[in-house]
C-alpha cells in the first residue's frame, strides 16, 4: 500500500512537471501576441515602421527593363526607397527567372514555405486560402486602408476582391491595373510607311496588307530578306504580345475569353470564325510574314529584334515606346506613326478587349505577424506623398532623375494603379509636370498616343519618337 502511494505521488508530480514544461514551450515558441496588432490598435494608413520591420518576397531577377549598373534585384533604390519612407525593408527570400516564378510559387505554397509577401494568381489563393496559409485581410481593412485605396481595390462593386475572397474573408488585394491602360494601339515605322508607299492602315485588311509588305518589299532598303510583318513569341498570346487577339477582335472574334453571344456564354477560341483568323497567321508563318523562329523567342527577344530594325508594325498598348526595343531605334532618329486599331470590313462594329484591372493578387502569410504592413504598402503606392524624394518623384512611372529611361516600378516587388482614373497615376503627373524632360529621346513621348485613344490629338495619327 505504501508503495502505491509513493508511486502516485511520484506519477501526480510528473504530471505537474510535464504540463509546466508544455506551457514553457508554448510561450517561447509561439508568436508573442504584443507582435500582432489588433486590426484596430494604433491604425495609421500612412505610417512609417519604427523600428523597420523585414518583408521577404520572391523576386524576379530578370526584369525587362533591367537594372543601371550600381543596382541589383536584391539592393535597389527602389527597395531603399520603401525602407527608408515606410521603413519596410524588402529582403528577396528567391530570385528567380520570369518565366520560372510561378514554379518558384507553386513549390512555395506545396512546401508550405511562403515569404511573408505572396504575389500569385486567383487560383494559387484559393490553395493557400483552403490550407489556412495566409492572412484574412478584411479585418484590417477599414482601418488600415485609406480612402483612395479603398474606392481603387472596391472599384467594380468590389468583384475584384472576389477570386480572393471565401465566406466573410478577403484574404488578398488586387494587384490593380488601369483599365485604359489595357487599350491597344497601331504602331508603324514613318520610314517603312514611305518606303512601301502606303498610308496608315484605316483597316484590318489593309494593315494584314501592310504587314505583308512590310516582311516582303526590303523596307529597310539593305537587300535583304531580314524583315518581318507581324510580332509573335513562343506564348502565341499574351499580355504582353497579342497581335492574334488583336487581330482576332477586329474580325468581332475574342480568344481565350468568356463571352456572350446569342444569349449564351461561350468561350471565344472556339468559335467557329476563328479557323479564319488561325489561317490569317498560318498563311503568314508560311510566306514569312511571321518569324519562322518565333516558337523559340520570349516577349524580351522580339522586343529586341524590334530595335534591331526587323519590325516596323506592333499591335499592342499605348505605352509600347516605354520598351527598350522601341528605345533602340530613335537613337538612329526613327520615328513612329501611331493610330486606333483599325476593324474589319466584315463588321460593323468593333469592340476591342480591354482587360480585366487585376492579374494577380498579393497576400501575407499567417506565419507574419503585421499583415498590414501590406496595406500600408498599397496606401504610400496608390498616394502621391512621396514624390518629394529623387528617383522616386516618378516612382511608379516611366522614368525618374536618376534612371533615365528606366521603369523603376519594374523594381518593386508590389505595384499598383487606380484601376479606374487613369488621369491620376503617377505617370500622367509626370507627363503633366513641367520639369519633365520631353525632349529626352530615352523617353518617348507616349502621351500623344493616350491622346489619340481619347480623341484629343485634333489628327488621326501622331509622331512618338
């Protein structure tokens, strides 16, 4: 019986020592609450870290625009820039190729190893959002948003928060675009233009006629078959280069896209029209209008053929002269016609694809502990508080003081536009302000082509150079 006694003795204070041990553990490895502000405590939209807290990303390491000599994906002005107004330094978790991020993301998400900022598609949060992997935004929200960056990310009734959005949570904000910044205009070369003599294309048939022309009537004069017509890369059509969808609008077809006709909603590349408009670029591919080569390019290297003289007509957005392609050639004084897409004779009406204000969508992971720091990022984006500072005055825009040239928004891990009014982005301020050099032959004047879209330039085409 004493023996008994002893032994439960010895086993009660076991018992009180195993769960002393497990309260221990828990205190020092779990997440002290003082570290995760309520959604309400000491809200400030606007406010600046102190001490600066570390946000780690993934990265692209290859942006098109590249990087000046003394900058680095890793270490940029751009990323000092955000440490040093929002005290938020951004510290690249992985550095990957363009075409390979979204690998780098899906092994993220399968290895429940997120950064603590997440920039992926609807499709990657609805996994991260059904495994509990990422903060549920909308608490902070009203609090930690201010008033412009609630009205951009709640344009549409709100339908952009819906792909990241599940019961009573948000659990991402639309990486936000400007809905006119999606329209698409004609590109052509005024010396290629006069060489073949033709006028601007006021047509689809007629610019098709051109860009013939263009691959098979030695526009650059030098005797050589070494001339192309129409643009295409690997990826057919993309964002970036989608002179098929473009095309195919003009005809009243839209590929890859969800629409309705007839009272039924179809998906656009199967309409029947559109054996046409592949046969357009088979035909094409087998004269030589298109690059025999073109499965084997990405967008960077038919940009690069651009400015090494083997186009002369682009189909794409506005502010195609930003690219360096482009860039390349006003250094031999080319100079570049632009005007509307032109519709198909076979239609009566044309209603170009303008697309939809948000491509991806950013998110922080449940293991960091500000999930506002997010919110604060968007709100100093989306404001113009910070055009004070060099190199940041056209922070988001085309260019800047010190890289001439050079997109820096491009640089920044997070980006956003008003996806609504395009007159107040940052780069119509820079276009408006009368320090801004637009003489500068590195920047283009792509405002007269935003004139054009809108009827203001008094004249069917401009010169951009």
């Amino acid at each position: 019986m004493k023996r008994a006694k002893i032994l439960s003795v010895l086993l009660a204070g076991l018992m009180v020592l195993f769960v002393l041990a497990s309260c221990q553990g828990q205190q020092t490895t779990g997440t002290p609450a003082a570290a995760t502000p309520t959604p309400d405590a000491a809200a400030d939209p606007l406010k600046k870290f102190d001490p600066p807290i570390t946000v780690t990303v993934i990265k692209t390491a290859d942006t098109f625009f590249g990087y000046t000599e003394d900058q680095t994906p890793s270490n940029n002005d751009i990323y000092k820039l955000w440490e040093d107004i929002v005290g938020i330094k951004i510290v690249n978790k992985i550095e990957t190729a363009s075409e390979a991020y979204s690998q780098k993301v899906r092994l993220a998400i399968t290895s429940n190893d997120l950064p603590d900022l997440i920039a992926s598609s609807a499709a990657d949060f609805a996994e991260m959002i059904r495994n509990d992997m990422i903060h549920d935004l909308k608490p902070y929200m009203a609090n930690w948003m201010t008033e412009r960056t609630k009205t951009a990310f709640g344009a549409f009734e709100g339908k952009l928060y819906g792909p990241v959005s599940s019961g009573s949570g948000i659990y991402g904000i639309p990486a936000t675009s400007n809905v006119e910044g999606s329209l698409r205009n004609v590109w052509v070369r005024k010396d290629w233009l006069e060489k073949v003599g033709k006028e601007l294309p006021t047509t689809m048939e007629e610019l098709l006629e051109l860009a013939r022309d263009f691959a098979t009537k030695d526009p650059d004069g030098n005797g050589e078959k070494d001339t192309f017509g129409l643009p295409l890369d690997k990826d057919i059509n993309t964002s970036l280069i989608n002179t098929l969808e473009i095309v195919a609008n003009s005809y009243g077809y839209y590929p890859s896209r969800v629409v309705r006709k007839g009272g039924e909603v179809i998906l656009g590349s199967m309409e029947a029209g559109m054996k046409d408009i592949i046969k357009i670029f088979r035909d094409f591919y087998a004269e030589g209008v298109i690059d025999p080569e073109f499965a084997s390019k990405n967008f960077m290297q038919v940009d690069e053929d651009v400015g090494a003289g083997k186009y002369g007509l682009w189909l794409g957005v506005f502010w195609k002269p930003v690219d360096p392609g482009f860039a390349a050639t006003y250094k031999d004084g080319v100079e570049w016609l632009t005007a509307p897409i032109p519709k198909s004779t076979t239609v009566e009406k044309f209603a170009p694809y303008v697309s939809f204000p948000a491509n991806a969508y950013y998110g922080m992971s449940k293991k960091f502990a500000n999930p506002e720091a997010l919110l604060v990022m968007a709100n100093h984006f989306m404001s113009q508080d910070l055009s004070d500072k060099e190199g940041w005055a056209y922070n988001w825009g085309v260019t800047g003081n010190k890289h001439v040239g050079i997109p820096t928004n491009n640089w920044s891990p997070v980006q956003w536009q008003d996806p609504l009014f395009f007159d107040s982005s940052p780069l119509v301020k820079a276009l408006a302000d009368p320090a801004f050099d637009r003489e500068n032959p590195a920047y283009p004047v792509h405002g007269q082509a935003y004139d054009i879209l809108h009827g203001d330039a008094g004249a069917d085409a401009t010169t951009v150079r």
